[in-house]
C-alpha cells in the first residue's frame, strides 16, 4: 500500500458547495501521524470540530476495544451523549453502529477525526470503513506510532479493515496544517428558550363574530397581537385554496323542486385528508392554545370568503391535537431530544408526541410507509386497521415542523436498515410496545407531554373537523378582511 503525503492545507479558504457522496469516497482516509504527541495536535483536533456544520472529532474511549463503545463514543461527538447515565437504555453494537449512519444521513455530517487510531482494533476499524462506504464522510485517523514497525502494523490493520486508500501526513507542523483551522462561531451551550407574546383569554364566539369581539374586548396592544394571529391564519388558507382546490366546486345533483337552494356538498376522502393535514400545519407550532384558536377562526372566515364552509368543534380548547396538546418544536426543545436520545427511533417517538399531540395508542400505530420521503408528513390509517375489511376512511394527518423533519428521517432509515423489517411494520414498535419501556423512554426524554398529562379519549380536534362545499353566489371578497374602526389594514 501506497503512502503519499499530502500538502498541509491552507489557512482560510473560500467555502464551497458540499461534495457529493461519491465525491467525498474519491477522497483518501487521511492518516495523520504525530510521532511527539504533541498536545498542540490534540487541541487542534478538537477546536476544528462543529457538529452543528458537519464536523466532529471522535476521542474513543480508553481501555476499551468493544466495537459498541466505538460507536458511543461517535454519538457522543455528534451531541448525543445520555448514554453516559448509568440508567439509560443502551443500544448493542449493530443498532448503535446504525444509529450513527442514520445520524449522519440525516445530519449531514462530512467529516470526522478519530482520535488513538493506533489503538483501535480491526473490528474498530472495520466499522469505521463501513461507515465510511455508507455515508461518504471523509475520514481522518490520527495516530502517534514514533517507530517504523508500529507504522507497518497499523497499515496492515487498515489493509484487513479494507481501508486500503490511505494519504499519509508525518510531522507536527504537517499534521496542523492538514488538521486546518479552528472553528469559529461554535456553539458550546443549549439554545436559548424561545419567546413568544401572551395572547389573552379569547371570547368563545364562532367564526362570524369572533374578530369583532375581540376588538371590543381587549386593549390595542393585545387586539394587535390577536388580529395578527388571525390575520395569518386567513391568509393561510386564502393561500391554500387557491393552490390547492380546484376554481369550480362540484356540481350539485339536481332536486325536484324550484327555488330551493342545493344542499352542501361535503368533501371527500382525498379533500378531508387535504384539509386535516392543512389544519395541522397551520397550528404545529403554535406557542399557545389562543394563538391556535385565533388562526383557526381566521382560517375559517379564509374558508367563507371562497364559499367553503369550515366547521371545527365547538369545545376546540378541550380537544386534544396539533397546537392544543402539542409542545412547539423550539431549537432548545429539539437540542434536549437529540442530547438525551441517541437512539433515533426514541428521539423521533418523543418528537413525535410532542408535534401531533395526540393519543399514544393513535401514534403506536405509526407505520414506516407513513412517514412520507421528505419527513414533512405523518399519515396514520386507524380505520383501515381497527375495521378490517371496510372501505378506507380518510387518514389521520400531521404535519412534521421542520426542526423535527431530521430526526423523522433518521428513524425511518434506522428501521429500514434493521433486518427483517418491511414498510407496513410499526415505526415507533420497540418504544410504545410494553408500559415499562414506554416510561423508560419518557424518563429518559425528561420534557412534559401534555398528551399524557392530560389525556383525550375523543378524536383530535383537526380530525373531528368537517367541511363543505357552499352552493351559493361567490362574493366579489377582496384578499382582505373587513376593516374595524381604529384597526389599520
């Protein structure tokens, strides 16, 4: 095996659209060795790291050569590290070693330093060039082998590991510059909370009057921040429909009779489905149950102005669902999920709890072909599997909020990787299945769920929500409510 030594790489550099994966296999496994083990080295090792931009220094744990270690050891560089508690579920080799595939999918992470590369064993090594084939990360090994013997045994670990493309850097200097410079800007410590304007008690007016209760009722700051509220939930579905339903309703069928007006027409199934999944991505993130009322009643008067009647039910705040019983995804929330659940089908159920807000047997039933490709769906067919043998009634639809879409996708690539499953089998089947590990998970996850603190045996109210096709005159409405006395457009 060949060892050429690469040129030290250049102090600051124009940033560049990331390679592709089989791109980034073109490229050598670097292999860096610091004869003096130097402490500058190590230092320099870990100031390049930035998970948070694709780039992580693994420091393998000591005294160890267990392959499942190994692969702790790389969460833990990536930010997920609960599996130091002692009480934590921990994960065996082929699971940990596919959660760190599935995070690098997902995560987007390009390249890593594993630091004591001379320590590791083949197996070690082996699983690293597994990684390594099914990613594309580019793979730098660091290792301290003052003598020539120890030099000649580590390439002949690599050549059995089947690393056999390796680019060798000797010399401290050398190793600095291929290490590269430190990262700037890293963040070192959660997120912080996320804050969002208290909405007052709303009025329990329906749709018609409910705007203009709220302008006689409360004071210009919080009528302000209501209208806005609601302003963007008509928008919304102003928005929506234009894009989404045809411009001429379904004829009515013709009733004997003169002058009587046609009957509503109701949505059908792939309408339905439409509209739950509409509701649902317009209140997931909804800080507050009034911040939700206030967009579904503007979503409403939306839904009136193109002749569509939008009925939700009239107890809205005690149902449970999207941004009623759901925790808004916030990126301290998501740094707590990813931290304290290495393992991506337990950060994606507790996601997952949080963004539908619905009823765990509901979410149990959570099937991989339901997420859709991109991660941005969740469709759930209860009825389909509770009456076997029925016609299909329309699905249970949640929208994904975009901080949780990565770990979503890392759940279904973790469970199409394990052996012997199929699409149709249960995505969340190892964390709802037995009372004991459901708690395990939820202690381990240590965030409120307000869907089992408070729990709702009725439908979400997004799925209870109905609509019709009014068969009236459509007005000349402008894309603009009407305007208040004292409230600017």
């Amino acid at each position: 095996m060949t060892a050429p030594t690469l040129p030290p790489a250049p102090a600051s550099t124009p940033p560049a659209a990331p390679p592709s994966s089989a791109a980034r296999m073109a490229e050598p496994v670097r292999l860096l060795l610091d004869g003096d083990d130097d402490q500058a080295v190590h230092r320099a090792a870990y100031q390049w790291a930035d998970p948070a931009h694709g780039r992580i220094t693994v420091d393998p744990t000591p005294h160890t050569t267990s392959p499942a270690y190994l692969a702790l050891d790389v969460l833990r560089a990536m930010g997920r590290d609960t599996f130091a508690r002692p009480e934590a579920e921990r994960m065996s080799t082929d699971p940990a070693w596919r959660a760190v595939t599935c995070w690098t999918l997902a995560c987007g992470l390009d390249e890593v330093i594993v630091l004591r590369a001379h320590r590791l064993t083949t197996e070690r090594l082996r699983r690293l060039a597994a990684w390594r084939a099914d990613t594309g990360i580019r793979l730098t090994l660091l290792a301290h082998t003052p003598e020539q013997t120890d030099f000649q045994r580590l390439l002949e670990h690599l050549t059995v590991a089947g690393l056999v493309d390796v680019a060798t850097v000797r010399g401290t200097a050398a190793v600095l510059g291929a290490i590269g410079p430190a990262a700037t800007g890293r963040r070192s410590s959660p997120p912080p909370h996320d804050h969002a304007h208290h909405l007052p008690t709303l009025p329990r007016s329906g749709a018609a009057a409910f705007r203009a209760d709220c302008w006689r009722r409360q004071n210009a700051t919080d009528f302000a921040h209501t209208d806005g509220q609601y302003r963007a939930g008509y928008a919304a579905a102003r928005t929506w429909l234009a894009r989404t339903l045809p411009l001429q309703p379904p004829r009515p069928e013709v009733t004997e009779g003169a002058g009587h007006p046609a009957e509503p027409t109701p949505f059908n199934l792939q309408e339905t489905e439409a509209v739950r999944l509409f509701l649902a991505r317009l209140t997931v993130s909804s800080p507050s149950v009034q911040h939700t009322v206030a967009r579904v009643r503007g979503a409403q008067a939306g839904f009136l102005a193109r002749s569509l009647l939008l009925n939700v039910p009239d107890d809205l705040t005690s149902r449970a669902g999207p941004g009623i019983t759901t925790v808004s995804l916030t990126p301290r929330t998501v740094h707590t999920i990813t931290v304290r659940l290495p393992n991506p089908l337990r950060a994606a159920a507790v996601a997952a709890l949080l963004f539908t807000g619905t009823e765990k047997s509901l979410l149990s039933m959570t099937q991989t072909a339901s997420v859709d490709e991109d991660g941005t769906t969740v469709a759930i067919d209860r009825d389909s599997r509770i009456n076997i043998g029925e016609p299909p009634g329309p699905r249970h639809m949640y929208a994904v909020p975009s901080r949780a879409r990565a770990l979503l996708r890392a759940a279904v690539e973790f469970r199409r990787r394990t052996p012997r499953t199929a699409d149709n089998h249960g995505l969340f089947a190892n964390c709802f299945g037995t009372t004991p590990r459901f708690e395990a998970l939820i202690a381990d996850a240590g965030l409120p769920v307000p869907a089992l603190d408070h729990p709702h045996p009725e439908d979400d109210w997004h799925t209870a929500a109905r609509c019709w096709h009014l068969h009236t005159p459509q007005p000349p409405t402008p894309d603009a409510l009407p305007r208040l006395p004292g409230v600017h457009r």
